[in-house]
C-alpha cells in the first residue's frame, strides 16, 4: 500500500586516522516492512580497508551517539562473519 511508505534518513559517519578511508563494500537501499520481526536482521553491510593491520586498529560501526536513542534499531557487530 503506497500509502504506508515512510522513508527514514540514516547517517553513517566513518573515522579514520590512517592514510587510506574504510568505505562501505557497495551502496546500499535498506528496505525494512511493516511485518518485520523483533530481532530480525534486516541488512548486513560490509565495509574495506586498504589499509594494512600494521597501520592501525581494525575499524567498526557504531551508531551515532548524538542522535536520539531509538530502541526500535540497534547495530551488531557480526566479527566479519
């Protein structure tokens, strides 16, 4: 029903302090319906980075801490699996 869409901005901040930027694997169009689950994994996303381990620390998401907590969306760390 097209009456039901709502379109939601999420913002993805990357840090880096290395020469080379973490980038995300590919874009990404997140759809997420009305009859998802609690708890059900509504997309993976996978991020690279040119540089090496010797370079610095693995990188992760997280999500931002300045916007509100929204308890109906969480971020999981799946250690690269």
């Amino acid at each position: 029903n097209p009456g039901l869409v709502s379109h939601v901005p999420v913002g993805v901040r990357i840090l880096d302090v290395n020469d080379n930027p973490p980038e995300l694997a590919r874009d990404y169009d997140v759809v997420v319906c009305e009859n998802t689950k609690p708890g059900q994994v509504i997309q993976t996303i996978t991020a690279t980075d040119k540089d090496n381990s010797a370079n610095g620390a693995r990188f992760h998401f997280s999500l931002d801490e300045g916007l509100s907590l929204n308890p109906n969306f969480t971020l999981r760390n799946n250690e690269g699996k």
